[in-house]
C-alpha cells in the first residue's frame, strides 16, 4: 500500500483572517511549497453522509480573482460529476450553468 501527503498551512494575522496559504504535496512536480491566495476543500464522511468544507481566502485575494476561481472550480466540478457517474445530460447542464456564471460575473473566456 502506498501513502501520500498533502500539507496545507496557513498563516493568519491578528484578526485571524487568512494572510497566506501554503501547499504541498509528495508528488507535486515543482519540488517548492506553493503559495495561494483561495482554497475551496471538500471531503465526504461516509458515516454522516455530510460533506466536511473549509473554505478560506486570503485578504489579498480580489473580487475579480474569487469570480474566476469559482468559475474555474464550477467547471472542474462539472468534469468531475461527468468522470464520476459517467451521465453527460447533468454534466452538461452543469457547464451550462458555468457559461451562464461566467455572463453574470462578466467573466471574460480565455
């Protein structure tokens, strides 16, 4: 059986509000901490059927970078949902919706 660590650090100031988030994986292939300013975490407890979050971002993280963070995340999401139980329809409606938040948010396509 293999093992892999994923360690995530977070330095805050007197307010307790995030000031920096830290990073790092055994497999990551730049071999340095990565820094970054908004992190969505979700992980499934199977005994509560409940979803366990911790959602944080920084005080430098903008308004303009929070919309395009949730856009790309939405996104990801949708190609999760379609890999995970393999049903286009939902998935598709699901990138739907993303288009549809990225017009409201006035997301520019890249």
């Amino acid at each position: 059986m293999q093992k892999k660590d994923i360690t995530i650090s977070v330095e805050l100031d007197n307010d307790h509000v995030p000031t920096i988030i830290r990073w790092e994986a055994d497999d990551m292939t730049q071999k340095h901490v990565a820094n970054c300013r908004a992190m969505l975490l979700s992980l499934w407890d199977a005994n509560n059927k409940d979803t366990l979050k911790l959602d944080l971002w920084t005080k430098d993280m903008t308004v303009d970078e929070m919309k395009i963070f949730f856009h790309q995340t939405l996104v990801t999401m949708a190609d999760t949902l379609e890999r995970s139980i393999n049903d286009e329809r939902i998935s598709g409606d699901m990138r739907d919706f993303c288009d549809y938040f990225a017009e409201k948010m006035e997301i520019k396509a890249e």
